[in-house]
C-alpha cells in the first residue's frame, strides 16, 4: 500500500514539471495539472494565472498587473527579467519580419 502511495506522489509530482527548457519552470511547476495556465511559485506558493510568462513576470517584478513576487532570490530575478527581455525581442523581430513580406 505504501509502495502505490509513493508511485502516485511520484507520478503526480512528474506531471507538474513541464517538459520545457523555460528558465521560468525552475522558480514555479503547475499548479492544476490539466490546467497549464495556472502556476505555482516555488518561492511564495502563490498560484499565477496566465502560465509561465506571466510567472517569470510575477519572479522578476515586470508588469503592471502581475503580483510581485517578495522572496524571490536577485538571480531568479535576473534570469527571469533576460528571458522576458528576449522573448520581447523575438516578437519584435518576428513581426517586423511578417510586416516586410
């Protein structure tokens, strides 16, 4: 009984990390496992709606309408903010582009 108990907290806990390079899935994991939207923060607990680029913002302290997140370490923040800024510039250039064809 404890050995299926175990297996299912494993398989539960293997269901709530995303299969994802995102700098933002080390500081949060889902928070709703059929919900990919909704993020817990590893650092407060707090449960992000808008998935993971809203939680780097929450990590970072980027945004006017996200919460920001008070225990988040200075390289959480760092990391978070770089990948936020880059994910911009892709954007940017990928529309800039469209706009030329």
């Amino acid at each position: 009984m404890l050995e299926t108990n175990t297996t299912l907290v494993l398989q539960e806990e293997n269901a709530r990390k995303r299969k994802s390079d995102d700098v933002g899935w080390e500081y949060g994991s889902l928070a709703d496992v059929s919900n990919k939207d909704k993020v817990k923060c590893l650092f407060c607990n707090h449960v992000i709606i808008g998935g993971v680029y809203r939680h780097k913002q929450h990590v970072a302290h980027v945004g006017n309408f996200v919460a920001k997140c008070k225990k988040s370490s200075q390289e959480a923040k760092d990391k978070c903010k770089k990948s936020l800024e880059e994910a911009s510039k892709k954007r940017k250039e990928n529309t800039s582009r469209e706009l030329e064809l």
